[in-house]
C-alpha cells in the first residue's frame, strides 16, 4: 500500500462501519453535556446561589453538576464497548491481510506482523480514536458553556485554542516524517547490533573490528542526527500545547478585571471559563497533542510495514528500503554453521580495499589480544589470506626458483601504540629468503605478536617498509601471500572437510587432505570425528583439537609464508614438533613461529630475539654467545633428566605477569598461574598439559 492510501483506506474502513460511528458519537454526547455542565454548573451555583446568599440554590446546582458527572460516566463506559467494536474489526482485517501475505509470499516477517505489529498497530488505533474524539466533544461542550455563560469569553479563550491546534495540525506531517526516520534509524541501529553481537568471534577473526566499529558508528550518529531532528519538532508541539492550552488561562486572568467591569461577565461565569479551560480543554489539548503525534505516526509506521503491497513477492519486511544486512551468526564455540556462501559485510585487512567483503573463507583464526608496552590491548591476529592465493614459486626438485624475491623483508621498520609510546619495534631490518625457517623468542610485552600482526597487515608500520614474496604489505599480492595463525584457533560448525578446505578456491582433493592431516597430526582426531565427511561441533573440540585443525587448514592453503603466532601453544611438545616440521618442510614455503617452547627456537634455522627496540639475530649457538637474553630464556629450560615429563614454555603475554602454565609438579591442564619473576630468576614451569593427552587439552 502506498503512503497515500493508508488515508483513504482508513476513510473508506470507517464509512463501511457509519451505525458504529453514530452509536459512539451518541454516547460522546452524554461526555459534551458533562463538559458543558463541569463549568456552567459552579458559574450558576456563585452568581445564583452562593453570592446572592442564596445556599440551597447553589447547592442545586452543585447537585446538577454532579448528576452531569454521573451520567457523563456512564457514556464514557459505553464509548469504550464502542470504541471495541470499531477496533476490533480492523484487528482482524489486519491478521487477514497479514496472514494471506505470508501465505501467498512466504514472508518471513508475517510472523512478526501477526504477533507485534499488528497488536501495536490496533492499541495505537484505539488511543488514536479515543483521544480525537475526547477532544473534538469536549472542546465542544467547553466552547457552548463559554458562549452560554458570556460570549466575551469566548472570544478571550478562543483565538489562542484555534491557534494552538492549528500549529500542532501544520507540524503532524512532519513530525510524523521525523518520527518515522527516528523508528527506522532505531531499527537499523537495532538490527546492526542484532548482527553484530552473535558475530563478534566472525567479526574478530576477519580482523574486522574498526570496519565493523564505523559501520555501528554511522548508525548511532543517524537515530542521534534523527533525534534531534525529531525534538526540534518536538518543541513546537510543546508550543502548540502552551499556546492552545495555558496562554488562555493568562488571558482569562489578565483580562478579568476588564470583563467583570466592562464586559458583562460575573463573577460566576469567570469562574465556569477557568474551570472549562483547567479540567477540560487543557486536558483533552494535551492528550490529543501527546496521543496524534506520537501514536499517529507510530501507526502510519506499522500501518505501511503491514500493507500487502509494501514488500516484493517472497521479500518481506527485511526487503524494505534502509533495512540493514545482517551478518550470520557463525560463532564457532557454540558450533553454528557457517557456509561457504554466507557473505559476511567485514573488513579486509588490506587497506587499500576498505570497502570489499569478506566471505568467511578469508578468515582461518579469531582474533587475539596482545599487550604493548603503555598496558593498552592491540590486535595481534586476524586473516589468513584470501582464498585465490597465487600457487607458491618454485624450481624443480623443490628449492626456490631462481631470481624469486625475499620471502619476507622488514626494511627500518619502527611501530608504537601511539605517537607518545615507546617505540614496541624500532629500525628492524630482515630478510629471509624463500624456505626459511625463523622462530621469534622473547619475554611478555616484547613485540613478537606485533611483528607478525605488522607482517600480516593488521597494523601499519609507523615509518618503514614490509614486503611479503616482492609485494609491499597491505597490498592484495602480499595478503595473500601469507597466512597467519594465532593462538586462539577458529573453528566453524561444519564438516571437518569444509572447514579443511575453507582456504582454497578450487575442490581440494580427499586424499590430499588426508595426507595433510597424517603430515601435521590431525589424522588421529580426524579418525575419531568419523572422517573428513563428520560434523565438527567446535564446542566440543579442545583448544589443542582446534589448533590442530586450524594448522592443517594452514597447511592446505597456497599461501607461501606461515605466521604461527603461538599457535601450537595447547599441543604437547610432540605434536608441535611435528606440525612445525610439516610447515618446514612445505616445498617452497617460509616459516615465521612465534616460539611457546624454547624447542622451537633451536628447531628453525634462524631466531630473532625481541625485548622491545633491541633485537638479537642468528642461529642458535651464535645467539647463545652473544646474547644474555636469549641465554636466559634458553637457560631457564630444565635439562631432560630433570624434566618429569615435558620441557618448559617460554613466557606468555599477560599484563598481569602472570601465565596459565602448570609450575613443576602440577598435574594436568595450564588451569593454573606462576608469577612472571625477573627474567634471569624465573621459575621453570612446566608446559601448557605437562604431557597429558590431546583429547584433555583446552
């Protein structure tokens, strides 16, 4: 139905029901003879009665009055019975419309409609009529008493209620345009957080968040700008209130030493005009201001939502214009599905793309948290890469082809959390060449997690270069060259095979996921799921099970440099040892680990020690004669004699210094903490499971 039919529709639903109109207008009338009497009566009973001491007439007259009362109760009870078998019958023709849509449409928003609007819009109908009719008979039998009691009165009282009403008249249309943009900025605002909220894990894992934060922040700024505007037009029904309403009491009171002079108003009928004015006209003006321009176009609103033509065939109310698109709520502790079709509105981390969307297939992780040096959280982790990855170069027989660039090249890169802070990475140079395989140790706080969140694109070196395979980072080359993995895994609802193959744009190949599996460790949890073909509930899955899926995930995508930022930290030390072996060995692949376990470090090829702005590079007899750090990480490992079962983790960030790691001597899962000491006297914990099973991990 288009905006301009609703009034005549209503128009023609109100002329099919003329004896209902009569019967309420009838019993209305019972309220105009109570009105008319509310302030004639007093006026007669003081200029009859009381001032002429004449008591018993007074009192008559107070008797009349409240027999008026009385019996103008009494059809007020039966506008109400009225007033049902009005509304009543447009309730129903609403559910019929209603239902017949979502029938013939299959709209999803029938049920809605039939359950909310539809109430919404028959108590908001009833008001309406009950409010208009108030005023319309009350004003009525108000104007009749004035003019009866003296006409001068009437001409004092009357100039400022027409004005009034005539002002509030001239401001309904666009207040009600107002109160509707309100209504749907409200909703969009409404339904952005509805989307947002069950998707924050999506939201984190694609790196979204200030993508996310604008688009959020755009729909706050329009129900304020909406606000405004709606109070600004709110101030004029105000006016029109004190206008109609309360000048005319100024006016009465102003002018009374007049009329009762040389007007030929007593004292009694000065008295009946305040009454009409303070118990009846300011009352029904108020009401009817309150209850036409907020309930008015509230049932415009409803009224336009509910008609039949509104919607295109099978779109529903979603399809309305300014509705916002919602996100799906894939959050993958609670092992919702999430396909390979749902396009989720999210940010990619390249930014010279701000404004491409993301299918979950760009994200392989969730976003994790990292502390810099000023005590602030700043992202450490996001994408993995786009899905059409270009193939890894490289010559027969495995190496690198010959002339390809760098896999990775840091050229003076300085980064701080804000242009006061101490500088987290400052003039850091590297390159590694393709099939490197570099392990990044450290204390808490030095950085590990900023480089390669720096190296991934998810932060913006303040001066410097990064190029990821010759492209310069954020570029769309160097983004999908380069896959990145935290510590927290992301694991959506699905089969162990979709979630597998999420980074790859062409079908991967049944036995070449199985082998993947078999080469990092996933075979044995695959073979428990019941196959690549079993359902994955995330939930169910330890945070070690789900790094290990994340890994082979990894492990299958085309990008050639692999960012384990912690990555296999819930994984016993054997199955860390394997999966790192298998991310080494991938033919023309490069290798970054942000080490957990200083078995990492003596693993890769090359170790970078960071503590903030100083940084150490080499092998690892070289870095243990000429750095103290790294020799106090590596000299805080227990030797394998006296190891009960495991060998120490290196220390996790946390800016309460403090670690969930099991201490030596405690069984079981890191449910427990062991102070951050001084780095040369730090106690020798054990690591994350001090050797328990992967199915007890998490």
């Amino acid at each position: 139905m288009r905006a301009t039919g609703i009034p005549a529709r209503g128009l023609r639903f109100l002329l099919e029901r003329r004896r209902v109109l009569l019967r309420l207008t009838a019993w209305s009338v019972l309220e105009t003879g109570q009105t008319f009497l509310l302030g004639y009566g007093p006026a007669r009973a003081l200029d009859d009665g009381f001032l002429r001491g004449r008591a018993d007439a007074g009192l008559a007259w107070l008797a009349v009055t409240g027999l008026g009362v009385l019996i103008g109760s009494y059809g007020t009870a039966r506008v109400y019975a009225a007033v049902a078998a009005l509304v009543e019958p447009f309730r129903d023709r609403l559910v019929e419309r209603v239902v017949s849509r979502g029938v013939r449409t299959g709209d999803s928003g029938s049920l809605s409609g039939l359950t909310q609007q539809v109430e919404i819009a028959r108590d908001t109908f009833a008001g309406l009529v009950m409010v208009s009719r108030s005023f319309v008979f009350t004003a009525a039998g108000a104007l009749a008493g004035l003019f009866t009691l003296a006409p001068p009165l009437l001409l004092v009282v009357g100039p400022p209620l027409a004005a009034g009403v005539v002002l509030f008249a001239a401001t309904l249309r666009p207040l009600a345009r107002r109160q509707e943009t309100f209504l749907v900025a409200d909703e969009a605002l409404a339904g952005q957080l509805g989307a947002v909220c069950p998707g924050l894990r999506d939201i984190a894992a694609t790196g979204a968040e200030a993508h996310i934060a604008a688009g959020t922040g755009e729909r706050v700024e329009a129900e304020l700008r909406a606000a405004r505007a709606l109070a600004h037009w709110g101030v004029l029904r105000v006016t029109s209130l004190a206008l109609g309403g309360q000048v005319p009491i100024v006016l009465l009171l102003a002018t009374a030493p007049w009329l009762l002079t040389h007007g030929g108003v007593t004292t009694g009928a000065l008295v009946g005009a305040l009454a009409y004015v303070t118990q009846s006209l300011l009352p029904a003006l108020r009401n009817l201001i309150h209850g036409l321009g907020t309930s008015g176009s509230r049932l415009t609103v409803v009224l336009r939502r509910l008609a039949p033509t509104a919607a295109a065939p099978g779109a529903g109310d979603a399809a309305r214009p300014g509705a916002p698109a919602s996100l799906p709520a894939a959050d993958a502790n609670h092992g919702d599905t999430l396909r390979r079709d749902d396009a989720l509105t999210l940010a990619d981390a390249d930014s010279t793309h701000p404004n491409r969307p993301l299918t979950p297939a760009d994200a392989d992780t969730t976003h994790t948290d990292t502390t810099h040096p000023d005590g602030g959280l700043c992202p450490s982790a996001a994408l993995d890469r786009p899905r059409n990855a270009p193939p890894r170069p490289e010559a027969p027989g495995g190496e690198p082809a010959v002339g390809t660039p760098p896999a990775l090249t840091l050229t003076s890169v300085t980064f701080a959390y804000g242009p006061a802070s101490t500088p987290v990475v400052q003039d850091l140079g590297l390159s590694l060449p393709q099939g490197s395989h570099l392990a990044v140790v450290g204390p808490s706080g030095a950085g590990k997690s900023t480089l390669t969140a720096l190296v991934a694109g998810l932060l913006a070196p303040d001066r410097g270069t990064i190029t990821v395979g010759g492209h310069a980072v954020p570029r769309p080359e160097a983004v999908a060259a380069r896959v990145l993995i935290p510590q927290e895994a992301y694991v959506f609802g699905g089969t162990l095979a979709e979630n597998l193959a999420y980074l790859r744009p062409d079908p991967v190949p049944e036995d070449e996921m199985l082998a993947a599996a078999e080469t990092v460790g996933l075979a044995p949890l695959a073979d428990r799921l019941g196959g690549l073909g079993a359902r994955v509930d995330p939930a169910a899955l330890s945070a070690g099970e789900r790094q290990l899926v994340a890994l082979t995930r990894a492990y299958l995508s085309n990008a050639p440099l692999a960012l384990l930022d912690e990555a296999t930290c819930h994984l016993d030390p054997e199955t860390e040892e394997r999966a790192e072996r298998a991310f080494a060995a991938r033919p023309g692949g490069t290798l970054v680990v942000v080490a957990h376990r200083i078995s990492s470090a003596r693993r890769a090829g090359r170790v970078l020690v960071m503590d903030g702005p100083s940084t150490a590079y080499g092998g690892h007899q070289e870095l243990m004669r000429s750095s103290a750090l790294y020799r106090d990480l590596v000299g805080n490992w227990t030797p394998a004699s006296c190891r009960r079962r495991s060998e120490p983790a290196l220390a996790l960030r946390d800016a309460d210094r403090v670690d969930t790691v099991a201490g030596p001597g405690l069984a079981g899962d890191g449910g427990h903490v062991v102070a951050h000491g001084p780095v040369g006297q730090m106690q020798a914990p054990g690591d994350l499971r001090d050797g328990g099973s992967l199915g007890r991990e998490g």
